[in-house]
C-alpha cells in the first residue's frame, strides 16, 4: 500500500501540498519572487482539492470543480486563470470570473478585497457556498475562509459555524493548518 493512502499519508501529502503552495506554479523560484495572488491561488486550488461536495447531478464524478472569482483585479484573474483545466480527482477545474450574485454553479468563491461589499448576501442567500476571501475581517464578517497575512507569510482562518452551515465536508488534517484552530 501507498503511503499516500494511509490517513498518515493523506496527511503528509496535504501538508506538503499547502506548505508547496508558496511556490506553485513556479517550483524552484524563492518565495519573495512569487506574486502574492500565485500563492493565494494556489491555497484556494488546495482548498479545493481537500474539500469533498455531496453526491448530486452538479457533482457527478467528471463534472467540473466551479472556481469562481469575485471581482479581481488583472493580478488576481491571472494567477486564478492558472488553476483553469487542472484536475482533482478526474474533475477539472473551471474558473469564472463574477461580477454580483450569479453564484449558483459554484463550488468556492474567492472574494477579492474589492469583492467584500458581496459577502452579507451570498453567505445568506447561499449557504452551501464555500467562500474564501482575502480580507482582514473576512471570517467575522460571514465568510467560510479568511487569508491572512501574518510575519510576511499567508495563512488562514475559519469560521466553524459558516464551515457547518455548508453542504460539503473540509478536510479535518486541513482545518488543523488554520491559525485559529489551535
């Protein structure tokens, strides 16, 4: 058996993966030189990869995984537009970029610092949604995930009773890398 499949290889491997986001796509390049939405992309794609969505037509074993932008900049919709086509678990990737409420073939939400005005109506109107956002207060104002910047490096929160709310399940060694978690 594969160390990737026992629950202590699962965890390693999702370990590695989100401390190996700070340098997707660009393997081999430092840190400081990747572009903060690359690293941010890449969490947001690891999200993704270790959250599971319930058995239903939307969520049928090829159909794509919804990524949607909320209100990027030209930095953010490109390092989003880099996680387009990638596969998890033979389901790739689609990336859309929103402009209001038209949320509803989502799977995550990524809200741009520009997007936050959005978060009070589409955590109540869409609960099922995975919201991650980039804003300081984005977990108390409603959102699922927050990133947050912290000694130069990103991290994470999450708000548990938006994370409950959802019709998804977020890995538990994932939850354990949230700096709010411990």
């Amino acid at each position: 058996m594969a160390l990737r499949e026992t629950p202590a290889g699962r965890w390693l491997a999702m370990r590695t993966a989100l401390l190996a986001a700070a340098w997707w796509p660009c393997a081999g390049v430092a840190q400081a030189t990747v572009p903060k939405e690359q690293i941010k992309a890449a969490l947001v794609f690891n999200f993704l990869k270790f959250t599971e969505w319930p058995a239903d037509a939307a969520n049928a074993a090829n159909a794509p995984l919804v990524l949607c932008v909320a209100a990027p900049d030209r930095k953010t919709e490109a390092a989003f537009a880099q996680v387009q086509g990638r596969m998890i678990e033979n389901r790739p990737i689609q990336v859309r970029t929103v402009r209001g409420s038209d949320v509803a073939a989502c799977h995550l939400l990524y809200i741009h610092d520009h997007g936050r005005d959005m978060l009070p109506q589409l955590a109540a109107g869409h609960p099922n949604l995975l919201t991650v956002g980039d804003q300081d207060d984005f977990t108390e104002a409603g959102g699922v995930i927050g990133l947050v910047e912290n000694q130069g490096r990103l991290q994470f929160k999450v708000n548990l009773d938006m994370l409950k709310r959802g019709n998804y399940k977020v890995s538990s060694q994932l939850l354990k890398l949230a700096v709010n978690m411990r």
